[in-house]
C-alpha cells in the first residue's frame, strides 16, 4: 500500500530529519512537505489528499493548532488523521491536541532511533488499517533521567 504522507514544518532541520527517517523505514513512503500551514493548505486545496499528516505546533504565521483546527473544520480535509509533534512535552497541549481532533501526539526527540521508532508506530498502523488503534496516543519520549549525559 503507497502511503501519502504530508510533513508540515518551518524547521528544515526537522523537516530533513524526519525524511531521512521515512526513507530509512519504507523507501517507498510518498511525501510532501510544506514549510506552513498556508502552504499545506494550498497542497490540499489542489486536490493533494494525504494517508497521514505530520503537523509542528509551533511555526510562525499560522501555527500548528490553527491549522488542526482548520484541518478538522473542513468537511474534505477533517477525515485525515493528523499526529502533532512538537519541542514540548506539557500536558496541557497534550490534552489540547487531542480536544482540536489530532490522533496523535509526540515530542520531538533527541535521538534519531526513538524519532524512527515513533514514526514506524504510525506507518505500521496507518499501512496495516490500524490508525484506529492509536487514537489520542502520546507516542514514546525520552524523558530527562533518560537521557545520557
């Protein structure tokens, strides 16, 4: 199964990581990235309609949650499901992800193997028809103790 996949990210740092880590996992994964809210919104204004859409909650101009918002507020694009990620890890906007629709959630890890862990979370669930079973999930961090100095 071709899996569609919409990275929307101003960070290209991130963004070129995340990519690495599709291409690492099932080179044949399609994506598209927008560096905005604006832009993913033309993408799929044109007709682009992705599997899955991996959203940053904060980037400048239009952030993540308004365009979660307006993401589920559309009657063509609300169906897609949407995993947030974001530098933070605070519960409120945990639960604020959730409330506004997304799937799922996960902060941005320091290591690339838990960033490829997570993501093959979601690609295996989305390619098996599985997405269900990941409904309002806090995907895997690393948490401070964790971490080796």
């Amino acid at each position: 199964m071709a899996v569609e996949f919409l990275l929307v990210d101003d960070d290209s740092d991130d963004s070129d990581l995340i990519v690495e880590v599709l291409n690492e996992i099932d080179s044949t994964v399609k994506y598209t990235y927008a560096m905005d809210g604006p832009e993913a919104f033309t993408l799929l204004e044109e007709g682009y309609m992705p599997g899955i859409i991996f959203l940053d909650i904060n980037m400048p101009g239009m952030n993540g949650w308004q365009c979660l918002t307006r993401f589920k507020a559309n009657i063509r694009f609300k169906d897609i499901p949407v995993v947030m990620y974001s530098t933070s890890s605070y519960q409120h906007e945990i639960e604020k992800a959730f409330e506004l629709g997304a799937l799922a959630f996960f902060t941005k890890p320091n290591h690339y193997a838990l960033l490829k862990k997570n993501i093959k979370v979601v690609l295996d669930a989305l390619c098996t028809g599985q997405l269900h079973s990941l409904d309002k999930t806090v995907l895997e961090s690393i948490t401070p103790s964790e971490k080796k100095p």
